[in-house]
C-alpha cells in the first residue's frame, strides 16, 4: 500500500487551478486555429483572430483567459493500492482556495443557491471520484464557466425516439443556445446510463482532447456527423455569423435501460479548460 | 472601419447606431452584473438615489478577476446578459443608452430600448485578457461586499464591441446567421 499525504494534493490542485485558467491547452488552440484558417466568413474569421490573440496574451501575462475562472470541479481517479494519509476532501478545496487567492482567480460560489452570499473563496469545489488499479492518483482540474453551463440540457427520450431523436435533440440544444455560451463551443454527450449518470458522462465528455474521437467507431463517426450538423446553422463565432459555431463534439456512452434513452448535452465555451497530473 | 464613440452616451448618439457596426468605446462606463442590478432596482423601486448618475450612461455586464499587483483590472470579458433582462428595462427608462454584454436578449429589453433609445453591444465572450487592457482605470463605487459583483466606475479606451441590437430593434444575431447562410446558396 503506497502512502499519499494528502498536502501533496493540496499541492497539486492548487498548482492545475491556476494552470489551466491561464494557459490554454494545444488541443484547443490547435483547433481554434484550423477553423481560423478555414473560416469562409469575414467577420466570424476576425471574431477568431481576437480569440487567439485573447489566449495568447494570457500565457504570455500568465493571467485568466477568461474572467469567469469557474466552478472548480475535480476529478479523482485513486489507485485502489493508494492510501490518503489526511481528509482527502478537505486538501481538494484547500487547494482550490489556496490556487483561487494566490492565482488571482475570480470567486465565483454562492454558499445557497437561494440566499446567494459569495463563499469568497471559491469553495466548496464539485469532486467526482473514481477507484481504479495501481498505486498512483491522477486529478484533473476543469475549471467550468456558468455562461455555457447554463445553456445545457438533459432529455429521457423514449426508445422509440431512436438515433434520429438523439441527434436533433443535441442540435436542437445548440441551436437555442445560439449567442450565450461564446461559441465556437465544445459540445460534451453523454447518451444512455440513467438520469445522473448521463450528465456526468457529458460533463467527463468534455475533459477528452478535441482531436480524440470515442473509441468505438459508430459513436466515433456520430461525433463527426454532429460537428457538420451544427456547422452548418450559421450561428459563427459569437453568433456574428459565419462556419465555426463548434470545435468539437465529444461523446460517451453507456448501457441503459429497457425503458429509457437518456441523454445530457453539457456545453463549453471555446476556453475549454482542464489540466491534469498524476501523483 | 470602427466607429468611435465617447462614453456617456447621449441618446441622439445611440440612435445614430445601428446592428452590425464596429465600435471602439472610450470615456467613463459602469461594470455591474446580476446581484448588483438587484439592488439598483430596488432602490429605483424605493424611489432612492443610484451610486451613480445612470442618465446617459453605458453598463458593462462584467465581474473582472482580481487585479494583480501593478495591473489596473484582471481579466474583464462580458458575462451572457439575459440574467439581467429583468431589471434593463427599469434602467434605461431612468436614462441608461447602452449595455454591453454577450447573448440574446429578451422583448421586454428590446421594447424598452425601441421606446426610450438605447443600443445594446456584444464584446466578444471569454476574450478577459485581451478586454482587460482596454480598462485604464477601475474603481469600485458601490457594493463592496458583492465581490466580483460590485458596481466599479471604469474609464476605457478604444474598448472594441460591436452593436448586436440597434434602437430601432435590428439585430445582428439574426441577420449575421442569415446573411451567412445566404452567401452559401449564392455561390
């Protein structure tokens, strides 16, 4: 049984909280750079010049890409030979509140979604946990803005309702979305499971690099077909107009029940953030 | 070619604007975004006097990250403006001619803009780096205990947006989309 203090978490989640605010990951830009040079549309083209020279001005003056630094939700994937010597919990959201402050990241948590008052230090943060082989610990930060949050949906289809269902709905959540979530936009699926479990997956979803298509070749080739689908409604970046209304869809998939077809579009922005390291 | 335009904004200049142009904004703005709209109408409502002069004025739905050490402002993008459909309205009948922000906006908003002659303007959503540099001076006036979301008095130059829906109720998220599509059947 290997033995992990849990300051070297707090370590950690402090160090990727105020990475991945402040540097872009190459998938992204590879991608926002693609469709920059791809881009039909005079305006939707100058929309992704700023958005390049936006994220290049935060690496260069390591401050936020976006103001809106996040919800910070973490990812923990615990080897099962791993044993956390201190509360485990409680080192994630001490780095999330050591990262927020010394990163000059912005607090963006209520403590009640009701009363409203700013826990002012941008805790608690959302954590999923997972128990997998070895003796390492790999955590993930993706620091999620409410822009693109709020613009996404979940449905319980019916079986009948079948693939053709499935694709108009995550279209259809693209399309009423429009201007809101600062597009280009990176769509997260998460088809079958049950209610909860196909919004978790889109949300995980979005943590896949853009330029990694699901491994198993239908849903693989689903991704693609969606991506045109949405490129072709003309929203642009921003919603000015224009080709580039997404980067990427990413997909994941389970078994579900006789009965349901569920499915979760999670949306993100074009600053769609997550670091990961393994301890 | 940019339009410029000084801030505050007389209403006969907002509606010389109209959906589609570039601007470039210099001059006095107002930063506030959901809780502090709150509570401006509620003073509006109470019959009492805002922390600022909202005649003429331009409000920024913004919620900067923190300052560092030597910078004026953090990061300082648009936040989606919709959230603040609810109390626009009760703001641009006091006076308010412009609002910069990023999304759709509702008929309430649009209605009010139409009647009193105000404009709405898009800057480009998740661009807080490079919107920051405009900001040359950031004070907070009111709502300290708001965080992010107090009301600051910024002073801006040449801030880059573009007008999204004109005093005549034009708007670009609509035509843009169309006029886009029509190229393609064109060709």
């Amino acid at each position: 049984m290997r033995e992990i203090n849990a300051k070297l978490i707090t370590q950690t989640v402090k160090k990727l909280c105020i990475e991945a605010n402040c540097y872009l990951g190459e998938d992204i830009k590879d991608r926002i750079q693609k469709f920059y040079e791809e881009e039909p549309w005079p305006q939707a083209k100058e929309v992704l010049g700023r958005i390049i020279e936006n994220y290049n001005i935060a690496k260069d003056t390591d401050q936020p890409i976006c103001q809106d630094t996040g919800m910070a939700c973490v990812f923990l994937k615990i080897g099962q030979d791993v044993h956390v010597v201190g509360d485990i919990k409680e080192a994630i959201n001490e780095g999330v509140r050591q990262g927020y402050e010394e990163g000059y990241l912005r607090k963006s948590v209520v403590r009640d979604p009701i009363d409203r008052v700013n826990t002012g230090d941008n805790t608690p943060a959302m954590i999923y946990f997972d128990i997998v082989k070895g003796d390492k610990i790999e955590i993930t930060i993706a620091p999620k803005g409410f822009g693109s949050e709020n613009m996404s949906r979940i449905a319980m289809l019916k079986p009948s309702d079948g693939l053709q269902g499935v694709k108009d709905f995550i279209v259809q959540t693209v399309k009423e979305a429009g201007p809101n979530p600062c597009p280009p936009i990176v769509v997260g699926v998460g088809i079958g499971g049950t209610f909860d479990k196909a919004a978790y997956m889109a949300k995980e979803a979005l943590l896949r690099p853009v330029d990694v298509h699901n491994q198993t070749p239908f849903y693989a080739q689903l991704e693609g077909e969606l991506l045109e689908s949405i490129n072709s409604l003309g929203i642009g970046p921003q919603g000015f107009g224009g080709k580039t209304t997404a980067l990427a869809v990413n997909i994941e998939w389970c078994p579900t029940h006789i009965a349901g077809l569920p499915v979760a579009v999670n949306i993100n922005c074009h600053v769609t953030r997550h670091k990961t390291e393994v301890i | 070619m940019a339009i410029k335009i000084q801030s505050p904004l007389t209403r006969d200049d907002a509606k010389k604007l109209r959906a589609g142009d570039s601007c470039l904004i210099s001059g006095v703005i107002y930063a506030a975004r959901d809780a502090a709209h709150k509570r401006l109408c509620q003073l509006i409502k109470d019959g009492k006097t805002l922390p600022f002069d909202v005649k003429d004025s331009i409000i920024y739905f913004v919620g900067p990250t923190p300052a560092k050490p030597g910078q004026v402002i953090g990061s300082a993008g648009p936040t989606t403006s919709y959230r603040m459909d609810a109390y626009s309205p009760d703001l641009i009948a006091q006076g308010q001619t412009g609002m910069i922000g990023k999304g759709k906006r509702g008929p309430e908003v649009v209605d009010a803009m139409k009647k009193y002659g105000a404009v709405y303007f898009g800057a480009i959503g998740g661009c807080g780096a490079l919107l920051g540099k405009c900001i040359k001076k950031s004070e907070v006036i009111a709502y300290d205990d708001l965080g992010a979301e107090a009301v600051r008095r910024l002073t801006v130059e040449d801030f880059p947006v573009v007008v999204i829906i004109d005093s005549l109720g034009n708007n670009l998220y609509e035509t843009g989309r169309d006029n886009y599509l029509k190229s393609l059947s064109e060709k």
